[in-house]
C-alpha cells in the first residue's frame, strides 16, 4: 500500500483529527492508473452490545463528522469502517488462498475485471494496486449489511469531502461503484470537479454486475478502465 500521501490527507481534518480509520486504501501502483473507486459506505455490526442507543443516535447525526474514533466503541464500529485494513486483509487472504467475506467481493471483483482486461498483471491483489478506493459517504450505515439512509448534510458532506481528497491523490479517472452514491454525488456535485472524468457502474456485489451479460456493471467497468488505463 502506497502512504506517501499520508500526510497531505491527514491535513484534512476529518482525517487528521476524528476519524483516521477513514482514510483512503491508496494502491502501490496507483500513480501508474489515477483510478479512484468510490463505494458506497461502510456498516456497523449491530449486534455488538456496545452499540447503545445513543451512539446510534450519534451515528445517524452531524456529531458523528466531529466526534473523534476514540471516542466510539471499536468491536463492531470502528474495525468496520477501517478501510485500508478491510482491503488488506481481503487481498493477503485472496494471495494466502483463504475464504474472503461475499461482501468483500466488493474489492475482488473489480480486480478480477481489471486482469481481464490486462492480463499481464496475473493475479486479483496485484490488480487492485492500481487503485485507490474509499466510500464515498464518510459514516457507516447503521443496519448490517443495509445500504446507508442518508441525509441531506451526509451527501453534503460527502461532497465536500471529495473535493479533498480530489485535491491530494489527483486522481484522473473516478468510477463509483454505487447508483445510490452517484445520485447523490449528482445532486451535490461541485465546480471543482466538473472537468473530471466520472462515471459509474453497478456494484460489483449486487446481481446487476453481471445480469445483462454485465453491460451495466462488470463489463462497464472494463470499458471504463480499458479506455482510461494503459500499463
């Protein structure tokens, strides 16, 4: 994994200063592709006692951007939304041959599309090195394995937060991986990124990446990349 933006990120406050389990997996070969995957958000695993009622509260309000993870239990909120581990995890899994998560087909599915189309780079935690990747809303959902109920100063949020990560990791082709997250993205898109190329296809864990023969996730997604992408 590729860290040398690190400190740059974490100037962003909601990095730096609240919630560094947040920051984006940045791929080794990331500078070779400038691809940024947006997913859609992370979720808590509602079972754990330590989610009382009121850090649910917490969750689902503006308090959550500004209250620091420290603060917030760990089992079942916090190591879930720890991006870069989830990733790593999943890819020295996928590399050891052990058994990943369904849900974290949500990384290998784009990587196996990415061999696909370049199949010089032989194998999936390889491939997912020329990404970077992070969700695109900044708070978990509060339902296991639910998509996030959002409001209008999440997606705001959302936004904004974009536009700072835009502005370190420089990326040169965006790919959200969520019809939810780019609707919203739409509704709340700022100047700053009009020139930027973005597009979206379906979730790489959802049915539509591969009904219809894939045309509206995976085989979207190796045209997205094909055209953009020369390694």
């Amino acid at each position: 994994m590729n860290t040398s933006y690190d400190n740059e990120l974490k100037k962003i406050e909601f990095y730096g200063r609240f919630h560094p389990e947040y920051l984006p997996y940045v791929g080794d070969n990331y500078e070779k592709s400038k691809v940024l995957l947006l997913g859609e958000s992370n979720y808590i695993d509602e079972t754990n006692p330590g989610l009382t009622a009121e850090v649910l509260r917490l969750i689902d309000s503006s308090l959550w951007y500004t209250t620091a993870s420290e603060y917030l239990p760990k089992d079942g909120c916090i190591d879930w939304c720890h991006n870069r581990n989830i990733i790593n995890d999943t890819l020295e899994k996928k590399k050891n041959g052990q058994k990943t998560s369904p849900a974290h087909n949500m990384y290998i599915n784009p990587a196996k599309a990415f061999v696909e189309v370049f199949p010089q780079v032989a194998n999936t935690w390889d491939a997912f090195s020329y990404f970077a990747s992070m969700n695109y809303f900044q708070k978990p959902a509060t339902k296991t394995g639910k998509s996030i109920s959002q409001k209008k100063e999440d997606e705001q949020f959302a936004a904004a937060n974009l536009c700072h990560i835009v502005s370190v990791l420089k990326p040169e082709t965006i790919i959200f991986l969520s019809k939810k997250a780019h609707w919203a993205f739409e509704a709340n898109e700022t100047a700053e990124l009009k020139e930027l190329y973005i597009d979206a296809c379906a979730h790489p864990t959802c049915a539509w990446w591969n009904r219809d023969k894939g045309e509206r996730g995976r085989e979207k997604f190796k045209k997205i990349i094909s055209e953009r992408i020369t390694i």
